[in-house]
C-alpha cells in the first residue's frame, strides 16, 4: 500500500518520538475490532512504515498485568526490524526530551 493510503502516515511519518495506542495484541483484537484501539503488531508496523525513530505504545488495557505489558513489549521488539525505532512502554510521568 502507498504511503498517502495509510490513515495518519502524514502525521506521523519521520517522527522522532511516535506515541501511538497499543491497547491489545494481535489475538485480543480480533475480538475487538472497531473499538477504536489497535494491536501492537499493527502499530509497529505502522512505525515502521512511517520512519520512526522511537515508538512509545500507551493506552495499556487496564486487566493487563505488569507481566503481561512485559510481554507485549517483548514481543513488539520480536517485530521490529533491526535498526528499527527503539520501543518502549509509556509510563505515567513519562518525559520526553527532543
């Protein structure tokens, strides 16, 4: 798909901090599309694509556990490709310097 097609790329392309909603993994959204949250496998590769440097997933359901974030961080580093944004979970009273 180009670029111009993908909702929000405009925005978000070359970014240097991408804070995107990461609400559910891939299995969870099944069940859950069109609540307005994505999965994490969508998100990265919505990094990916846009050229982030760093990726920032926030909007963690509320039922997961620090073990099951963990896990979900994990797993969007397993998706990345090498040299790809650094990624990591937002926490409250996270900052950021640009």
């Amino acid at each position: 798909m180009e670029a111009e097609w993908i909702s929000g790329n405009a925005l978000a392309e070359g970014a240097a901090v991408l804070l995107h909603d990461a609400q559910y993994t891939q299995e969870e959204y099944v069940e859950r599309v069109g609540w307005g949250h994505s999965s994490t496998e969508d998100v990265v590769t919505f990094a990916r694509r846009a050229g982030s440097r760093r990726l920032v997933l926030f909007h963690h359901d509320p039922l997961h556990t620090d073990e099951q974030l963990e896990r979900i961080l994990a797993r969007a580093n397993e998706l990345r490709a090498s040299g790809d944004a650094e990624v990591e979970l937002a926490r409250e009273g996270m900052t950021f310097e640009l």
